[in-house]
C-alpha cells in the first residue's frame, strides 16, 4: 500500500510538472509572437511614415487660396431654405496649381456654381451631404486643373481614370475648405 502512494505521488508530480512546463511553454510562445509583432508592425508603420515625410518635403508647405467672393445659389421653391451661401478655400503643396486655379478662377467659379445650385436642402442639412459636396467639389476642380496643366488633352474626363480608392480625382488640389457655410 505505501507503494502505492508512492507511485501515485511520483504520478501527481510529473502530472504538474508537465502542466508547468505546458504552461510556461504557451506563455513563452505568445511573448515572443507578441514581440515578433511589434516589430514587424513598428517596422512598418515607420517606413510608411519616412515616405509620406518624404513626399511632403518634396512637394512644400500647404498654401491656401480663398475663393472670394463667396457662392451664393437658391434653392428650389418649396423648399424650407430659400438660399446657400458658401466660402471656400483651396488647399494645395503645389505654387503651378496656384497660378493655375488663379488664372482659371471663372471657369472654376461657373463649375462650383453649377454643382451648388443643382443641390437641394434634403442633400446638404446632414453632414454625409456636405462631405459628399466637399468631393464633389474637389473632383470638379482638380479635372480643371489637370487639364489647364494639360492642354494637349482635349477630352477633360480622361483624368477621370486617375482616382484613388475614395473616388477622388488626383490632382494637385489636396482639399476642399468650407470656412463659412450659411443656409437660410
């Protein structure tokens, strides 16, 4: 009988020993996942960010340029506002696009007019709605300004095939500011 227990102590001991070791085992495992992880990601989320600085310092500081005098369009009768009235800045890295939306500044005008006066109180009174002009507004104006630093291109939709995973047309103009948006 007392070797019995004797045999079921030295059983019980190896039994928790294994499980100890299973443990540590396990534990060590995650640490060193958890650590190879960390690395990998800070690895590259680092270079992600040395490339962006890189491009920023490449292209210059972001500049602003308002367009003045503000957009002012009715809506449509029946609708519980009777006008919009919006001022906007442009932001752009780029001096040429200055000088372009500069020169190109009436037929910008007349296209941001069009988009603003086809729009109705229901689209722009929740925010999803002016986001959506925001984009709107930057595809319009950065397919100006494409194709005002391309003339030999005469079709302005060909740009239209240059656009990132938002649906934004690429261009020189980063965004589209509403510094003042008023409807009444």
């Amino acid at each position: 009988m007392a070797e019995e227990e004797l045999e079921l102590d030295v059983n019980q001991s190896k039994s928790k020993m294994t499980t100890i070791l299973l443990v540590v085992l396990i534990a060590l495992v995650l640490i060193l996942g958890g650590i190879a992880a960390w690395f990998f990601l800070l690895k590259e989320d680092s270079g992600i960010s040395e490339s962006a600085k890189k491009e920023e310092k490449d292209l210059g500081p972001i500049q602003y340029i308002t367009m003045s005098p503000e957009f002012v369009v009715n809506f449509g009768a029946g609708s519980k506002v009777r006008y919009l009235q919006v001022d906007l800045q442009l932001a752009t890295r780029d001096d040429s696009a200055l000088q372009t939306i500069t020169t190109y500044r009436p037929v910008l005008r007349n296209d941001i007019l069009v988009i603003l006066s086809g729009l109705s109180y229901e689209e722009l009174k929740e925010r999803s709605g002016k986001e959506a002009l925001q984009k709107k507004l930057l595809n319009s104006i950065n397919t100006v300004v494409n194709s005002a630093g391309n003339p030999t291109s005469s079709d302005k939709t060909s740009n239209k095939d240059e656009t990132n995973q938002e649906g934004l047309i690429k261009g020189p103009v980063e965004n589209v500011y509403f510094t003042s948006f008023i409807m009444q």
